[in-house]
C-alpha cells in the first residue's frame, strides 16, 4: 500500500523525468532509428509509418532541426501527403534548407497548386542559388537543369545540351530521359 508521501514522490518522479533533458534523447537518436525502420521497410507501409512516427517524436523534442524535418519532408512526400510536406518545409527557414530542399519545396508546390507563378519564381530562385554556388564538377548539375527547365530559364537548353554531352549522361540516362519529359509528367515522377 503507498502512502500519501510515497505517491507524491512517485508523482514529482515521473514529471521530473518526463521533462528532463536527460529523457531525451540527441537528434542523431532519432535519425538513427528511423533509418533503421526504412531500411526493413521494403515497401511496407506500417514500417515507413513507425518511422514518421519516430521523426514526429523527434520534433517534438527538437522542432528546429532541420534534418530531422527534411528526413521527414521525404518521407511524407513519399507517401504522398504532400501538404504536410510542404507545410514542414515551409516551417524551415530558408537559409537552413540546401539547394535540393528548395527544389522540393518548388515541386511541392507545383504538385499542389499547379505551375503558378509562385513556382515559376520558387524554381528561378533554386536556379540563382546553383549559379550562385557555381558548378564544383565540369557539368551541370542534373538538379540544377531542372531548376532551370521548371523556371523557365533561357539557360535551360544550353544546360541539358552541356549535361548531355558529358560523362554523366552516359552513366545516367534516367536522368537524360526525366530531364526531357513534360512538365507535368516528370513533377509526377517524383511526387506520384
């Protein structure tokens, strides 16, 4: 039988732990098992719903990191729930968010919204963020093609012809023929 005291104790015990730091855990804890439940998923979908779970847990503890969100952001996104996708990258501040996350967010968009100006816009500031970044290899990067396409940007063609004639192209013709489809069919082959 516990008395009055044992179960205040046991009360202050539980709040205390409930809201120490020490009960939780590091952002990388969260990363780490939620990879771990991708990587059994293998196309089930209870898998990849522990997992957004798991990335849920660790945004409650650390709302403001970002990877955490962007591994999220994928995950929603592949399971098709495209407004929350966007609603967590719209979360992130800008500058926090890499060149591919930006993209993302222009595609989420377009998926949701259309081909609006808005998008045209968001994909012309990913475009001015790889030219501003400059090209680390000899070709342009496949992203930033497709940034360019989707803005509508006169250096697009040139871009895909310089891509095309490269190295890349030949090792990755999935990326040559996705780069020249439609728009409307390649915003579905990445967000179905």
């Amino acid at each position: 039988m516990h008395s009055p005291k044992t179960d205040k104790y046991l009360f202050a015990t539980l709040l205390l732990a409930g809201g120490s730091p020490a009960s939780g855990e590091p952002p990388a804890h969260y990363l780490e098992r939620a990879g771990a439940v991708l990587m059994e998923a293998r196309g089930d979908t209870q898998h990849y719903e522990k997992a957004l779970a798991i990335y849920d847990e660790g945004l409650a503890r650390h709302p403001d990191h970002t990877e955490l969100r962007t591994n999220r952001v994928s995950l929603l996104a592949s399971l098709g729930r495209y407004e929350a996708a966007k609603r967590d990258l719209d979360a992130l501040d800008e500058e926090g968010l890499h060149k591919e996350g930006l993209l993302l967010r222009c595609m989420l968009h377009e998926r949701l919204e259309g081909a609006t100006d808005d998008a045209v816009a968001c994909y012309a500031k990913v475009e001015a963020a790889y030219v501003m970044a400059g090209e680390p290899a000899d070709t342009p990067n496949a992203n930033h093609i497709l940034a360019a396409r989707l803005a509508g940007s006169p250096e697009a063609e040139a871009l895909l012809l310089e891509w095309q004639d490269s190295e890349e192209a030949g090792q990755n013709p999935m990326s040559g023929e996705m780069l020249e489809m439609e728009r409307e069919a390649l915003i579905r082959v990445f967000l179905p």
